[in-house]
C-alpha cells in the first residue's frame, strides 16, 4: 500500500513536471541571434544580388537562419517601438540589408563603418531584411 | 509568388524616377503592421515594423509590402505556428497592398492637416488578392512628413486561411489589423 503510494505521488511529479516544461517551453521568447553561430557569412552586395537573381532560391539558403552580413553602414533609423534599424550598403541606391536591433542592446555605429552584423534572415521586401540582431 | 514579385518590380520603378526628380512621393521602409485576435487561451499580438510603401500623390497611387516572416510574436511557438501552419509563408512570403487613395484634390498635402480618406484597392495575404475598401486617416506634418493609420478587420477564411483543426476551438476567424505608415517626402 506504502509503495503503491509513493509511485502515484512520482507519476504524479513526473506529469506536474512535463507540464511545467511544456509550458516554458511554449512562453520561449523568439530566440535572439547573438552568441549563436552563423549558418553564412556573405557581404551585403552579394546578399542582395543573390535575392534579387533568384528570390525563392536565396530564401530556401538563408531565410530563418542566422546569418553574418559585411558591410558599411549607409543609415541608421530613428528608434521606433523598441527597435532600430541600421542599413548596409549594397551598392544598390535603393536597397539595401535592413538590420533590425532591440533599442535596448544597439552596438554605437558610425556611418560609413564597415561592420559585421549577423541576425535571423526574413526575406527580401526591396531591402533584405535581419531581425533580432547583433554585431558578430 | 508572381504578385509579389511584381509588387516589389512596382516599388523599385515607383521608386527610380524619383531619385532624380520626384516632388510628389512619399516613401517607408519602417511601415508598421499590428495584430490581435482573441483566442481562448488569451490576447494574440504580433508587429511587423519592417513594411515598404510608397504613396504617389499625383497618381494617389499606394503601395504597401511586407515580409509574413517578418512579424514578432512574444512567444517563439506562435510565430512558429503562424508562418508554418497557417500563413505558411514560405510559400507564401510577402503580403501586399495594391491600391488608391481615393478622393484626392490638388494640393491637399501641401499644408499641415488630418484628413480622412478612403482607400480601395487589392489585399493580398497568403497568396489571395481580394478588393477592400478602408478609410484611412492621414495626418501631413508641419515638416512635410506624412502619417497614414488604418485599421480594417481580416476574415481569415476570405484569404484561404486554415485553421488547424487543434487551433479551430481557440482561434478566432476575425483578426483586427492596425497600418501605421510614416512617411517622408522622397
């Protein structure tokens, strides 16, 4: 009777337990791409051309991966709910790679800067876009 | 696939002729897009602060893009859930705005004012274009920047959306959509 017991109050702990991590599984905040270790490392011009070529092929190799872009700053946006955009020249006058910051966590830049920022790859909408990002 | 790439072909020719000489655009490319929808587990909220738009006033031509996987959730299992079993956005990457701001007079964005005005054209999201009509309003600042706000509700089954079945009991069909759009003049 004793042991009957104490195995439903461990399955009982078990169960409780899975739960709980399931839970804080489920509350994870997206993840942020600093510390992680790119799937590519590519400069801006190449980035883009490569979106600009072949849309749906550049989005199978770098979409929802971290990736490390190179290039100089071109513009830094205005802060904005929280975030800051930086852009990397392409050479391209219109495009460029939007690199999205948490205001919070935005490294200095400079203008005219060559710097390497990696962060999850969103796509291509005129600009190639970077979420969630930091400086490698 | 095809519009979206179109709708990108249309924002770089709108944009071009206007290095050189355009007066009467207007251009973002930090065009915000929320959303919420109640579902029974809570509040959903999702931005997305990384929208193109270019707004022509001489045409009162309007042109919005935007990454699906460009929205933020609070939770990693949302956005998860949202580009892969119901915007299946890679399939499906872009939604877009092709349109008009109707009712437009000559100079009416020369002077600082708000002004409401109706906006017709194709919403497409998941890869189904359907003619909406919003009001909008649009506020043109003393420093000749231009704000436009838009709030419109989304039936989820009007653009194929599926629900999956373990979601239909907590996901509602309406979601309500807010555009904010802050421009400046190109």
């Amino acid at each position: 009777m004793k042991s009957r017991t104490i195995v439903m109050i461990c399955a009982f702990g078990v169960l409780l337990g899975g739960a709980w991590m399931a839970q804080r599984q489920y509350d994870r905040a997206p993840e942020e791409a600093a510390g992680k270790r790119p799937k590519a490392t590519v400069e801006a011009s190449i980035l883009l051309q490569e979106f600009m070529e072949d849309e749906a092929a550049a989005g199978d190799k770098y979409n929802d991966k971290v990736i490390a872009v190179t290039g100089t700053v071109r513009a830094i946006g205005e802060p904005k709910g929280g975030k800051v955009y930086v852009l990397l020249e392409t050479g391209n006058a219109l495009a460029a790679v939007a690199c999205e910051f948490d205001q919070a966590e935005m490294p200095r830049f400079e203008k005219g800067t060559r710097v390497t920022v990696q962060g999850y790859c969103a796509g291509y909408n005129l600009d190639v876009v970077l979420q969630r990002c930091a400086l490698a | 696939m095809f519009s979206t790439r179109c709708t990108t072909a249309l924002l770089v020719l709108m944009v071009l002729p206007v290095l050189s000489y355009g007066q009467d655009r207007y251009f973002t490319r930090t065009g915000e897009l929320s959303f919420g929808c109640d579902t029974k587990m809570g509040d959903v909220q999702a931005v997305n602060r990384m929208a193109t738009s270019m707004f022509d006033t001489s045409t009162a031509s309007l042109e919005v893009s935007m990454l699906v996987k460009a929205f933020e959730f609070e939770k990693a299992a949302m956005q998860h859930q949202f580009n892969n079993e119901l915007m299946e956005s890679d399939l499906f990457p872009k939604a877009t705005f092709t349109g008009r701001v109707l009712g437009l007079a000559d100079g009416i964005f020369s002077k600082p004012d708000t002004l409401i005005l109706l906006v017709a054209g194709d919403l497409t999201i998941h890869g189904k274009a359907r003619k909406v009509v919003e009001r909008s309003q649009w506020v043109v600042g003393a420093d000749g920047t231009v704000h436009a706000y838009c709030r419109f509700k989304v039936l989820l089954s009007d653009y194929d959306i599926r629900v999956p079945t373990l979601l239909k009991d907590v996901l509602s069909n309406e979601v309500e959509v807010l555009l904010a759009l802050d421009y400046e003049k190109l």
